[in-house]
C-alpha cells in the first residue's frame, strides 16, 4: 500500500527498518570480536638496565638488549660514548647483526647493509636503522624512545 | 539371517536414500580424450589432502603450540616418539606434493579452458582453495619455531604491511601484536588446525558438488566441433584407474619421507640475528624473487608496495579468469592461454632463480 505523497510503501518502510535493526545488531556483535583479536600493543617508553653490565664493553663492539619484544642494540664507540638502535632491519622486520670487523650492520634475509651509524648503505631497507637515545645515569643506563622526554 | 549384509545395507538405504549416490556414480561419464591425464591431478590432490588429515591428528597428540615447548615438542617427535619422524616427515612431504599438484591442477585447467560457462564457480572455489592451501603451507611453517620459520614468518607478515591503508593492519592481525612472538605461535597454530579445516572442507564440498553437478568438460575443439567424446563410467572404471595413480604417488610420497626428513635447528630466540640463507617454502620463492628485484623506489613509492599490488592484482585476474575469459574460442581466449604459458615459464625461472 502506498499513500498518495510518500516515497515508499509501507512494506519498503518496514523491510528498511527491519534490515536496519539486523545491520546493527550485527555490528554490536561483530565490534567485540574484531577488538578482541586485536592485542593491544604498546612499545616501551624505556627500559632501564644496570650500567654495570655495559660499562666494561670494548669500544666498538656490540651488545644487545630486550626492547619490548624486538631486539635493541647499544653499541659502544670508539670515543667512549655509546649508541644505541632497535636493532630490526627497516626493510622486512629481520634482525640485523653487527659485524665488528668491517663496522656495519648487516641484515641476512635480504643482504641488507647499513653503517655503523646505523645509515642504509645497501640492499632493499629503505630507512636508517631506528635509533634510540641513550641517558647514563648511574648505576642505571637508561634507553629510551627518540620521541620520549 | 544368511544375507544379513544386504539386509542392512537395504535398511540403511531405506533410511539414508544412498543408492541414488551409488546409481549416480556409476552413470557418470568421465570423457576420454587427450587432455584426460589432467583429470587425475584432481585426485591425486585429495589424496595428499586425507594424508594431512590423517597425519596432522597424529602430530597433534605430541604438538604444543607454545613459545617454550613448541621447538621441543617438535624434536621429541623426531626423536622419542615412535616412528615420529617418519610421520612429520610423510606430513611435510605430503604438504609438498599437495601444492604441487594444486599448481598443476590449475595451470592445466587454464591451459584446457575447462573454466569455461558453466563451470566458473567451480574454478573459483578452486582458486580458494588454492589460497587455503598456501596458508596451510604459510602458517604450518612457523609451527617447528626455529630460528629459519621464525625469520620466514617475521619477513612474510611484515609484507603486507605495504599495502596502502589496510596494511599496517593485516599484519598486526597475523603476528598477533606489532612483532612475531608466541602470540603469532598460538595464532597460526588455530589458524593451521582449526579455521583452516573448516573453510578448506566447506570449500572442498562446494567444488566437488559443482564437478558433480556440471560434470566433466570436454575439449573446447571438440566441444565447437560439436563432436562426441568417448567415456568410460566412473565407477568402477575410472576409480580403479585413479587408485593405481594414487598407489604410484604414495609410494613416492614415502620414499621421500623416508630418505629426505625434513630438518630442525635449534629453538628460534626472538633477539638473535636472523640467520643466512631465509628463504620460504618453495612455493613461494617466485613471490619472493619478484620481490626481490623490485628497486626500493619506482619514482615516488615504496617498490614493494608496487609489487604487491600487482600480486594483488595478479591474484584478482586469477580469480576472474572464466568471466575475462568469456570468448574462448576467439583472439582473446587464445591471449589468455598464452598468458596461461608465460605464468608456468614465470614461475620456473624466478623459482631456480630464487636460491641462486
Ligand atoms: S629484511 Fe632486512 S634486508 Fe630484507
């Protein structure tokens, strides 16, 4: 049935509404199972570590550290200061290794290279290495996020 | 009660209907021609499939899928439990030969046409199983957790991730979180024993109703031709001749399984370097090496976002394959099955190329 001036029939009216009710009584039901395969997921301000356990490192070498569930990676200059990355390859998400002889990172999965600044010098990765900044406070060594005050 | 057997097959019968199965069946005509070699690939498929199966529920009573104990529960399998190793081996060669004979089963579709109407529903439930069975291979890879499937796995999640807008996201939802940790251990392993199973059952049912139902194709020449195709029934004729194949790709199968056993290395640890030599499941070394050779950069974006959209894109023209393909017997189909070629030529080289 249709009334003269309306722009639909009743039937259209109510299958609208019905179909609109389900869209959204579905959604209230499908909202909480996409948040809940969704871990939350949150990477440390900073992790503090026991200076004692870095201080003794050679310059030049490498030493890492567990920044949230990635690898981090202090590395001890020739100079005495120290630098320090997250120490996953900017290409695919390997983790690098520091190859001390010929001061570079290096990255297995795709033969990636950077220096030991941590700049990409060759391969896929498209960035630098990631770097974070480094506070002695002794006896703490803290690490913390470049954009962390 | 002499004849009991029949008696209570009748009675089953009376009450299930089943014969109409079995008469169906044994009319079914499978086509003799040229081209019937490929009608086997089909079955050869679902017999490594029912090895999983079979193999999968026995790995499943030693398996745990945790960040501590799955390395572990993997290497008393090789070494403690009773003929463990030729069981996870026979499961790894199994998963081998099933994705090789789920390739040649689709390029010589492609090559046959035998998508054609009405049969394009078939090919694309096909075309999913195919993705089924690859995140079957995918996920399955990361279970022994050592550190090459850990390295594999961080490198084929993270790929994704350039996909523009949704991508940052897909990967987040493999791995679990931003990183792959035990999180992502326990994610594929429900993924790989149990979402997985479902949709891959559901699939199977639909594609094999549709092969029922449309029954086989027949040559395209012949069938403009208008001509008649010899056939033989299905049953017994073409299944005694399937169960011979099938004795034959058995007896590979095991022999393989037993002089090739698949390796494990130590207990993958998320902090150390990745090791050399990361590659995938060689079904997916030509992705791999098309990735590979992609600059960083094709003028202002990501290379690698340029070659997954067009694997994307690829996996798009796959799935609509039969609605391009709509004249087949004219220029077009004839493009479409040389391009059919180009894949197989493709995928060849970048594959040998891949490790070299
Ligand atoms: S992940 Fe490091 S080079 Fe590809």
């Amino acid at each position: 049935m249709k009334l003269k001036h309306s722009l639909f029939t009743r039937r259209q009216f109510l299958n609208g509404l019905f179909g609109g009710w389900t869209t959204a009584l579905l959604a209230t039901f499908i909202y909480p199972v996409v948040k809940f395969i969704f871990p939350p997921y949150r990477e440390p301000d900073e992790v503090i570590l026991l200076f004692s356990d870095f201080e003794g490192m050679a310059p030049g070498s490498v030493k890492s550290f567990p920044w949230g569930s990635k690898p981090g990676i202090l590395k001890k200059n020739d100079d005495g200061t120290y630098l320090a990355f997250v120490g996953v390859c900017t290409h695919l998400d390997c983790n690098v290794a520091y190859l001390p002889e010929q001061k570079k990172f290096f990255c297995a999965c795709h033969d990636g290279w950077y220096d030991e600044y941590g700049t990409n010098t060759g391969g896929p990765p498209p960035h630098p290495l990631r770097r974070l900044v480094v506070e002695i406070a002794a006896p703490d060594l803290i690490i913390k996020r470049e954009d962390v005050e | 009660m002499k004849n009991w057997p029949k008696a209570l097959s009748t009675w089953l019968d009376d009450r299930f209907g089943l014969s109409a199965i079995t008469q169906f069946l044994k009319e079914k005509p499978v086509p003799q021609h040229k081209h019937s070699i490929w009608l086997y690939t089909g079955s050869a498929i679902l017999l490594f499939f029912v090895i999983q199966v079979v193999t999968g529920f026995m790995l499943i009573l030693y398996y745990k899928p945790t960040l501590d104990a799955a390395n572990a529960s993997v290497a008393r399998i090789m070494t403690e439990v009773p003929l463990g190793w030729i069981i996870r081996s026979v499961h790894s060669w199994s998963s081998t030969f099933m994705i090789a004979f789920v390739f040649i089963h689709l390029i010589s579709i492609w090559l046959t046409k035998s998508y054609r109407k009405p049969r394009e529903i078939t090919w694309m439930s096909g075309v999913f199983l195919l993705a089924c069975s690859l995140v079957f291979g995918f996920t399955g890879y990361l279970l022994p957790w050592d550190d090459l499937s850990l390295s594999a796995t961080k490198v084929g999640t993270d790929i994704p991730r350039s996909i523009p807008v949704v991508g940052a996201w897909v990967t987040t939802l493999l791995r679990g979180g931003g990183d792959v940790t035990g999180d992502t251990l326990t994610r594929f392993f429900g993924i790989h024993v149990c979402i997985l199973p479902i949709f891959i059952f559901l699939l199977l049912a639909i594609h094999v109703y549709l092969i029922q139902k449309k029954g086989m194709s027949i040559p395209l020449d012949a069938e403009t031709r208008n001509e008649d195709v010899p056939t033989i029934p299905f049953w017994p004729n073409f299944v005694y001749r399937e169960m011979v194949v099938w004795l034959v790709l058995v007896g590979i199968l095991f022999s393989m399984a037993i002089v090739f056993p698949p390796s494990l290395d130590k207990q993958a640890d998320l902090m150390a370097a990745a090791p050399e030599g990361v590659k995938p499941e060689w079904y997916f070394l030509f992705l791999f090496q098309t990735l590979k050779i992609f600059p960083a950069k094709i003028l202002f974006v990501n290379g690698d976002t340029v070659a997954v959209l067009l694997m994307l894109m690829a996996g798009l023209f796959i799935f609509f394959l039969p609605v391009i393909d709509n004249k087949p017997t004219e220029w077009k189909g004839k493009i479409i099955t040389a391009l059919g070629y180009v894949l197989v030529v493709y995928v060849l080289i970048f594959s040998v190329w891949s490790p070299l």
